[in-house]
C-alpha cells in the first residue's frame, strides 16, 4: 500500500515536493492546492494533477477562470494519509486545527515556528523522532543547509561552538515584489533565528548567528567558523563530508567560483526545475588553523528541503526504520548523486 500525499500549496516549494513524492514507489500523490487560479493552478490541470480549492470562496473562481478542480483543501483531506503543508511562512500555523480535526498527519516548513509541530525534523541528524508522530516540521532551507555540513563534523570530530554569517537571497527567481534591489540589508535582531532553528535538531550546539540580505535570487551564501574539540586537519574534515549525504563538493579551480556557476551546474546536470538538492561547499576554501574550521557553502533556497519532505512522510508514516536506506531511496528517485 502506498501511502497517499496532499499537498496544500502549489507554489515554489509545494510544486518541488509534488514532483518528489511522484517519483517514490511507496507514496502518491493524492491532490495539490491553490487559493486562487493562478498559472500554477493552471499547470496542475495541464499536468493532470488533482486540483483542490483552499480559498474562503471555494471552486467559484477557478470554475471562472477555466481551471478545473476535484473539491475544497476539505475533500482532500478527507483521501490521504498524510498532508504536507507548503502554506506561506506563519499562514501553516492557522491549519493544525483543520488537520487534527481531519485526523491526518502534516508536514509543516521552516517558516513556521517549532512549536507548531513540537517536532522539527532533518533526514540524518534526527530521523528517527519523528517517527510514527502526527505532526512534523522540516527546517528552513538555511537550518537544512547548516545542519547538512555541521552534525556530521559535531558526530565524528566534536564541535566546541559555531560561528555563522548568513548572506541571504532578496527574493526567489519568481518574485518581483521582494527586495533589496540595490542595497545589502542586515539582520538587526541579534543573534538571527537560524541559531536557535539549528538548535530544535542539535539542542547542545553552541551556535551563533548573524544574517544579511543582498540583492540576488538566485542562492544563499553561509560563511562559517567551527571550533572544534581539538586539533583538526583540513583533510579529516573532508573526509567526513565526503562519507555525508547530499553534500556537493565544488572546485573554485574548476571555474564554480560564484553561486551563477554553481546553478548553471546544476542545470547541466538536468535536474528537474535547475534544482540542486545538495549543499554546496567549496574544496578549495576549506581550511583549518589548529582547532578551528573556515569554510563557505551555498544553498539552493527553493529545493534543498524537499528531499527531507520525502525522508519525513516516510518517518512519519513508519514506512523506513533506517535513516540511511530512506536517504538512499529517495536520492535514487531523485537522482541525487551525492
């Protein structure tokens, strides 16, 4: 039996998670939805994927509009298992309720607070508690990112404290309504949030955050500094990350010197929608003096979760005990090589 997917929110990280969980051979999606018809309803029809209506004014306007739908967000509950709630950030908080009251599990994202779920989630830090559980939260895009290069140096080396500047994107590629435009606009709420989001995974980390927002959409930029326990080669570092899942090494030597050329590698990977899953750390700008780490890496802000969406629904709905047979299984479908 495959476990049955609804999606609310068909917009930049629904539509990944959508295409996802097609590709698995232990899950299906059931239905996506929209709160008005816009395009990406529009391309739901056209790719044959159940369309559901989640606005206050139900089906009237996509019936409007030509867009064809197969009931409310409260007939699609009624069919799955499971819904994973791709909502904008805080707007996820305001469904529990209607998914409790359903008696369906849900995923919520990064943007809602941990205390939404009460359980936030990363496929190799802590699968295993979010096992059986009703709700769950993936962390945000930068948390997956700094969580993917740390725990496994905290696991085998031992992490003192962490020290981390966040260079965020000013929108994604498909938003013109975001900035800044011309300006480098700082986080002036001291430390940022990511610290404590790092922390709901590995509540012992000693972490510190900073974060600012240049105009860019295409990627985000961590610069990080790890103290470590003890003395560390450069290369026991990298000997770790290369035994870590979806993690992408990248050469500036090799001609990736910016995160343009890291997408464009991406591209000639043919992924599906550009995407790189992994995380990008750069070989040559990786160092360590003594018991301290220096290195920067690059996270693709509209697809780096969405693996973890998959491992999640497979957490939660007890369909894989073994953190790394999921892992494996959903990179395989996905076609993530690292």
């Amino acid at each position: 039996m495959k476990v049955k997917v609804g999606i609310n929110g068909y917009g930049t990280i629904g539509k990944r998670a959508c295409t996802a969980i097609g590709l698995q051979d232990d899950m299906e999606i059931v239905g996506v939805t929209k709160t008005r018809p816009t395009y990406e309803a529009k391309m739901a029809n056209e790719l044959g994927i159940p369309l559901y209506a989640s606005g206050s004014e139900g089906s009237a306007p996509f019936k409007a509009a030509g867009i064809d739908t197969a009931g409310t967000l409260e007939d699609l509950l009624s069919k799955v298992d499971i819904i994973v709630d791709c909502t904008p950030g805080g707007v996820g908080a305001d469904y529990k309720e209607v998914y409790a009251k359903a008696g369906v599990k849900a995923i919520f994202q990064g943007g809602e607070d941990h205390g939404t779920a009460g359980v936030s989630f990363n496929s190799t830090a802590n699968y295993q508690e979010s096992w059986g559980m009703q709700f769950s939260r993936v962390v945000s895009c930068n948390t997956t990112g700094l969580l993917r290069t740390l725990f496994p140096l905290d696991k085998e080396v031992g992490i003192q404290s962490v020290y981390a500047t966040l260079i965020r994107r000013g929108a994604d590629p498909g938003d013109s309504k975001s900035g800044p435009i011309n300006a480098i606009e700082p986080s002036l709420k001291l430390p940022t949030h990511h610290g404590p989001d790092v922390q709901s995974i590995m509540p012992w980390l000693d972490i510190h955050t900073m974060a600012v927002k240049v105009p860019t959409t295409l990627m985000h930029l961590h610069t990080v500094v790890v103290k470590f326990k003890r003395n560390v080669a450069t290369e026991e570092v990298l000997a770790v990350w290369e035994k870590a899942p979806r993690l992408c090494m990248v050469n500036g030597k090799e001609g990736i010197k910016s995160s343009a050329q890291i997408m464009e590698y991406a591209r000639d990977l043919a992924r599906s929608r550009g995407d790189l899953f992994e995380i990008a750390v750069w070989k040559d700008g990786v160092k360590t003096v003594g018991d301290t780490l220096y290195y920067y890496q690059a996270v693709h802000q509209e697809s780096d979760v969405v693996p973890e969406i998959v491992d999640c629904i497979r957490s939660m709905c007890k369909l894989e005990k073994d953190a790394a047979k999921s892992v494996q299984k959903t990179n395989s479908a996905m076609g993530i090589r690292f």
